[in-house]
C-alpha cells in the first residue's frame, strides 16, 4: 500500500483464524472513519510552530548561563534508550499490536531541555533511523471490546496524538556537525564514547606478583593456590597512579638542564685533560703553567661544579682530620710569611724568605731589631710615663694591610689585632695611601689568596692564575687564612662555623643531580620503566619513603668508604627498587609456579649490575646499602597477600624485624659517619673500583696532601 493512503488503512481486530501475533491491515472508505479524520497540519500553523519554536531556542541562548543555573538538576538529555524507539511508518503484516516497541511513559524523556546543544556526527545509520517516524507502543487490544469500529478509533486517536505529542516535545535525532563556519565548537558538546572508554580504561592495570619486569622474565601463576581468599585480597589492592616517579624525574631533567646552562660542559673522556697557557705571576712575569683537570665521560659538568651544585661530598658535611690538618699546616707555615716588596716599589707579594728575590725585592720582615707596630697597651694612660710597657709586634708585614691604618674594624683597646697575622681580620676601609712611609703599605699588591682544587687548597697568586685553574679568586683578603676555601668549594648554604663543615643535607641533594647527559638518560629509562610500574602497586607515598630513604642510606655508607670523591645520581634509590622487585617474588612465592627460577633470573640481573659497580666512576657503596635498606623497607611497606592465618602472623612479624633493623642499621652508619669517621682504610676502594689495569683506577687514587707552588 503507498504511503498516500495510509489515511484510508486501519488496524483490523484479529478474527478467529488469525494467529496470536498477526496484524492485518485493510483498506476502507473515507465514511467509516468520518468520526475522526487525520488532517495534515495548515501551512501557516507550521509556520507559527516554527517561529515560536526559533523565538524560543534565541530566549534561551541570550539568557545564558543564568538560565542554566535555574534549571538545576530537573534538566537533562534524553536517554540513550529513549533516542532508539522508532515506530515504522508501516506496520508489516503479520504481526500484532503487541510487537510494537511501546515508549516509555516517563515525563523526562519527553522534556524539551536537550542538555546539549550540538550532537556529534552519526554514521548513516544513524541518519536512517532517524528518518523513521518515532511510534509508541499501544497497550494489548482487549478482545471483549464493545464494537470493532470504536476499538479500531480508539487506537489511532490514541497512536496519533501520542505520536503528535512525541515529535512536539522531543528533539528529532537530526545530526548537526561539530563546527560552526569552519572552526570547532568549544563547549556543551557531547562527550564521545572513545573519550569515556579511555577515561575508564583500566586493562593496564598493574598485576600483582608479575609488573613489567614479570612479563619480560614470563613468570606464570599457579591457579590452585588463587582461593576465593587470595582473590579477595588481590581485588582489594589499590590501583595507584605514578605521581613521584613523574615529579621526580621532571625535576631531575630540570635540574641537569639548569646546571649544564649555567656551568657549562667539562672535558669528556677517561684520564685528564691536560691545559698549557702563558699566564702572570707574582714575579710580575709571564710563565708557561700546565693544569690537569679530571674528565667526565658522563658528558656533562666539572666536579668541582658538581661539588659546588650539592653532589655527594664528605669534607663539606663533616670536620675531616685530615683536610683540617693540611689547612693548619699551611697555616703555620704563612704565620712565618712577610711582604716581599720590589726596589722600586712596582709590585709587592706577600709570601716565604726563600721565595723573594734578593736581587730586586726586599722581604720586609718584622722582628727584634725591625719591630712592627705596638700590639696592645696594658694601661693606656700609662703610656706616656711608661714607654716600656708598650708591646711592638713580631707577625708581619702584611702586604696592603696594617693595623694602624685599618679603620673598619680598628685595632683599638679592648679589641686590638693579636700579633698573629693569621688572625687578624679582612680590613674592610683603610686610609693608606701612596704617600705612607711604609712600603708595605704603598706597594701595589699584585697576589691575594685563590682558593684551588676541591680539598681546601689555598695559593696566594695572580687572578690570571687564579681564573686558569678555575679557582676562587679573593680581591678582598690578604692572605689565606681570612678566607674558607672549602665554603667556596662547597657552595650552597654557608657554614654556621666556618671551621666546621655541615652541610648533611647533601645525603639528599645529590639524589637529584647527575653527572650528566649520559647519566640522566639512564636514569629516566630506569624511573619511567621500573619505578612507575612498581609505583602503580605500592602508591607514591611508599614509593617515596623507598626511594628516598634508599638513596640516602646508599649515599651515607659511600660518605663513610669513599669520603673524598664527589658522587651524585640516585644510585642507591634504584637498587632500592631492584630490591622492590626480589621482595615481590617473596611475597607471592606460593602464586608462582617456579619461583626459584624467577628469584634466580633476578639475582643474576642485580649481580652483573654489582660486577658494573666495580668499574670507575660508579659508586658500588652506594648501589649495596641502597640494596639492603631498599630490601628491608620494601619487606615492611610494599601490600603483601597472606596464604592463611599463620602466613599472616610471620609476614607481620617479619615487617617489625625488618623496620627495628633498618633504623638500627642507619643509627650505626650516623655514628660511623660524624663519632668514629673512617679516615684510613687500605681495601675499601677495591669494593668501588677494582683494578684490572695499571690506570684504570688513577681517579680514585686522591692525595690531599698539599704541594709547594
């Protein structure tokens, strides 16, 4: 039958030979439904519909956000199964009213507040079905019907002004594009089924006992010992997301960046690089010095810039015997220094009788015969009745300072300068000139102190000298002993006591340096694999105290074995987590099925990463404590499963012992480390660095003692 004369067809009641399901249809004349007639709507009423419709639509537009608020939670979108009735615009035969999918009689689906204002492009079936006219499911025909006529009218009024009522009030499911003249809506739009299958994704969720380190060594579980118990447990394990190990690391990459920019790269390679220049000395001529600076294969800055940065570095976190010794002597021997002055007066240095030349210097000395300046006055209105009571000074001259021509701080009772040069302060305003009588005073000062190398070294010379070792030159002082050197070379916060080093903080800091390009690359590769994975299992706090407390461990035992190189990189956090992942394999011992060999294929790993560390330039101190307290803290914090009442009580037992022990093991490491310090030990370097060649460990061969220039 054609569409144009579906006004003429009508449902016909089921007679006696039909089946249960069939539907017939008719065609009649246009007097048996002249009760009700169907009657397509006037033009000008559809035009009236449409402006009020459009009227209506840029109301609620302008209102905005207002309007919006109003609404509340009584406005939503259709639901999705709302949107999927479609009534055919034919009825097939052979089928009964029954069949026809009946719309849901709630009053939200029919609410003309369509919560979005674009819907995402559809496919074409999409298009198809919403063509289809949508038709609502009529009730079951009762069969004790008064008259045929009248249930037949019933049923297409009633068809009808469902029908009339669901195209008014619900929204057809046209497709509108996502773009508005060629540019991307932006706002109360959809959200996409692929977006929200992405937010709920969570198949790579991390599986206990296996991680990525499981998949790769193929561990297999055992499915008779996962009980309903154990798969408890297991689905009440949290999910985490890695936050620590990408903060980490991000600050780790910024860091290295930051201090590569400023400090610049050292020279690359295994040995020393050897450096030749033509530079001024205090004789006020022109000599050729050679410098040897160590390498950095890691390919990135000095170490004395990474010294300086925060590194690994046990003479700026302690008061080391040894390097205090060596800056005493040096003391000793400038108490016995004077101001060597040239004849004509064109230059003058302060340093030793054997180092001034006779010839064209004098070496102004202060002594019995010369005396210096009177030192301190035992009753100053005795003075003039007394001359004898008055001291002359016997330390000295100072070249560029004296006490009587010091302003700030001056030498006046109570507060004279002792006769020790060594103490005296930095003259911070003086009212010397060239016109002073005294040479020592009018001679132009061509050396200050410049403090060399990374172990306290003080040398007084020219600051083109200075500036070629890439020392710290001190145009302020006059001698060695108004200057630290080793606040110099540690950098950062200064020393509360200048004597006294304490900078204990660098157990942390130097977790987040590296020692360059090389290194860092190592280390993301590590973290974003290894850590991450097991992040997801343990959660950013856990993970934070392991890999944290693992590298400071690591870096404390390296301070105590290897106290005079300077170390960064977090070592000792990763075998930290290696040893996370020996503790996984215990833990879920009895769900593996060859757990030896899974412990095995670990071990092997963790013992060619050790047999590395006895190469130079890695620290295996810092990888074998790092290991063990990662162990015993990965035992104590990192969730566990228990196969039954009696494995539950040992594991917990087993986290006590292995907390107490922790605690107990770095206790022990603080007092070895500032009570009872390790400063002469014959085979604690084999441990670092092993030697296979005659120079394979030159670098961690250091002598501190200090040599004569």
């Amino acid at each position: 039958m054609r569409s144009k004369d579906w006004h003429l067809s009508h449902l016909q009641p089921l007679r006696a030979d039909d089946t249960q399901d069939a539907v017939v249809r008719r065609t009649v004349s246009a007097r048996e439904t002249a009760t009700e007639p169907f009657h397509r709507d006037p033009v000008y009423k559809m035009t009236w519909d449409g402006l009020a419709f459009l009227t209506t639509e840029v109301r609620k537009r302008l209102s905005g956000s207002a309007q919006l608020a109003r609404r509340g939670s009584l406005r939503r979108s259709f639901m999705p199964s709302a949107e999927d009735v479609n009534i055919p615009e034919a009825v097939p035969e052979g089928s009964s009213l029954g069949s026809i999918p009946q719309m849901p009689a709630s009053a939200d689906v029919l609410v003309d507040d369509v919560f979005f204002d674009n819907t995402p492009s559809a496919t074409p079936s999409v298009l198809a079905a919403a063509a289809a006219p949508v038709w609502p499911t009529p009730r079951t025909p009762v069969d004790t019907a008064p008259h045929p006529a009248m249930h037949r009218t019933a049923a297409v009024t009633s068809m009808q002004a469902q029908r009339k009522e669901s195209n008014r009030w619900k929204r057809p499911a046209s497709v509108h594009e996502d773009t508005t003249d060629g540019r991307l809506s932006v706002g109360m739009n959809r959200i996409g089924d692929k977006v929200l299958d992405w937010c709920l994704e969570n198949s790579n969720r991390r599986q206990y006992g296996m991680g990525l380190v499981g998949k790769v060594l193929q561990r297999s579980f055992r499915r008779d010992r996962i009980t309903h118990d154990v798969r408890q447990q297991l689905d009440d394990i949290e999910d985490h997301r890695p936050y620590f190990t990408y903060w980490v690391t991000t600050v780790q990459v910024l860091i290295t960046i930051i201090s590569l920019a400023v400090y610049g790269f050292g020279p690359v390679g295994f040995h020393k690089t050897q450096r030749t220049s033509l530079v001024m000395v205090t004789t006020l001529t022109l000599q050729q010095v050679d410098f040897y600076e160590p390498d950095n294969f890691w390919i990135g800055p000095r170490a004395a810039d990474l010294v300086h940065l925060g590194a690994k570095f046990t003479p700026c976190m302690r008061r080391d015997r040894r390097i205090h010794d060596s800056i005493a002597k040096d003391r000793r021997k400038e108490r016995n220094t004077a101001c060597c002055v040239r004849n004509d007066r064109s230059g003058c240095v302060q340093t030793s009788r054997d180092k001034c030349s006779e010839v064209i210097s004098t070496w102004r000395k202060w002594n019995v015969s010369q005396p210096g300046p009177p030192r301190w006055v035992a009753d100053p209105s005795a003075v003039g009745q007394d001359r004898g009571m008055t001291q002359r000074r016997l330390s000295g001259s100072v070249c560029g300072q004296d006490p009587r021509y010091c302003e700030e701080p001056a030498s006046v009772f109570p507060f004279e300068w002792p006769d020790d040069i060594t103490k005296w302060p930095v003259c911070r305003r003086s009212h010397a000139s060239r016109k002073v009588p005294d040479a020592h005073m009018s001679c132009e000062v061509v050396g200050r102190p410049c403090c060399i190398g990374v172990y306290g070294e003080c040398h007084i010379t020219t600051r083109d000298y200075c500036d070629f070792v890439g020392g710290f030159f001190h145009e302020e002082a006059a001698l060695c002993s108004q200057v630290s050197c080793l606040n110099d070379v540690c950098g950062m916060i200064p020393f509360v006591n200048p004597e006294v080093p304490d900078q204990f903080y660098r157990l942390w800091t130097s977790l987040f340096l590296h020692a360059g390009i090389f290194h860092l690359s190592i280390t993301v590769i590590v973290q974003l694999f290894v850590m991450r994975d097991l992040e997801k299992l343990a959660g950013p706090v856990r993970t934070a105290v392991i890999y944290m407390c693992s590298g400071v461990a690591g870096n404390l035992a390296s301070a105590i074995f290897v106290p005079y190189r300077a170390e960064v990189g977090p070592a000792g956090s990763q075998f930290g987590l290696l040893a996370c992942l020996f503790v996984e394999v215990i833990h879920c011992w009895q769900m593996l099925k060859r757990p030896s060999a899974a412990l095995l294929k670990l071990g092997t790993g963790a013992a060619v990463l050790f047999l590395l560390g006895l190469l130079p330039w890695v620290d295996n101190y810092a990888h074998v404590f790092g290991f063990v307290f990662g162990f015993l803290l990965s035992y104590a914090l990192l969730p566990y499963v228990s196969f039954g009442s009696y494995d539950r009580t040992a594991k917990v037992a087993l986290i006590w012992a292995c907390l107490i022990v922790s605690v107990a093991l770095f206790v022990g490491l603080v007092l070895l480390f500032y009570v009872h310090p390790i400063y002469e030990c014959s085979f604690c370097h084999y441990l670092n660095c092993l030697p296979l060649t005659r120079d394979l460990c030159d670098s961690h061969r250091i002598n501190i003692t200090r040599q004569d220039t």
